[in-house]
C-alpha cells in the first residue's frame, strides 16, 4: 500500500469550501439588496371633506391621523403612487387630477430619512422643503381649498 498523501484530495475538498462561501456571500448580498430595494415611498391625494358620501375604505388606516389633523369627517382617495428608493434619484409621483410630487431622498439611517419634497399643481408649485420621517410615519400638507373641501398630500415611507 502506497501511504503517500494524494494531492488532488484537498484541492477539491478546498475547492468545494470556497463555493460555499462564495455561495454564502452571493445569498447576503442578495438578501441586503431585497431589503433595501424594500424601501418605498408612497403618496396619497385625498379630498377633506364633511360630505357622507367621500367616504373612503382605502383610507381607514389613516383617517383616524387626518381626523385628528385637519378637523374633516370624512376623506376621499383621490390618488395615489408608490416607489421603491432608488439611491438618491429623484422620483416623480404623479397623483393625477394635475398633482405631482417629487420626492429626493437625501440621507436614510435607522428608518429615519431626509427626503426633499415638491408638491406641484401643473407648472404651479404649491410646497417645497426637506422633511425628517421615520418608517411607516407620514407627513401631511393641507393644500389648496376646493369650496368647503381641502386637498391634503401624505407622504409616507414604508416597507
């Protein structure tokens, strides 16, 4: 019996070591890509009314804040737009009804994030500043009066 070592045993033994952790390292940075790409910014236009029938399911989870905020019964949904965070790019969301903002992202640590926010009406802008906001928090602009109603923006950051 030949009792030399074969020199081909632990090439392959380390070849197939370093797949796993090329594997490994290919598996993190996916999983920290799918996080970040989690990030979104999300804009509603909704109408501030006391009128029973602008009744709007799609708002109960926030109502309870508009109610508190600007006084109205009842909030209609009159757009709204959502977009992953892509790096400091600016992203135009357009609500409709001639409403869009424009959301840059400055800075994001710990879920808080420094974002600059437009809010326009056709060439018209209606606000313009550089907001703080945690996840899942939102920031509420009362616009223009429509007769007795109000248009209101909330921006939000979410997952």
């Amino acid at each position: 019996m030949d009792a030399e070592h074969d020199p081909n045993e632990d090439a392959v033994r380390e070849l197939g070591h370093l797949n796993v952790h090329w594997l490994s390292l290919i598996g993190i940075s996916l999983l920290l890509t799918t996080s970040a790409q989690a990030v979104s910014i999300r804009a509603y236009l909704i109408r501030a009314t006391n009128d029973s029938k602008a009744t709007d399911a799609r708002l109960k989870d926030i109502e309870p804040l508009l109610k508190i905020r600007f006084g109205y019964q009842h909030y209609q949904l009159l757009g709204v737009r959502q977009e992953p965070f892509k790096g400091h790019n600016v992203h135009r969301l357009n609500l409709g009804e001639g409403f869009v903002v424009f959301v840059t992202p400055k800075s994001s640590s710990q879920q808080r994030h420094e974002l600059d926010v437009e809010w326009t009406s056709g060439r018209a802008s209606l606000m313009k500043t550089t907001v703080r906001i945690k996840e899942n928090k939102y920031l509420f602009v009362k616009g223009p009066g429509v007769g007795d109603d109000w248009i209101v923006l909330a921006v939000t950051v979410c997952e």
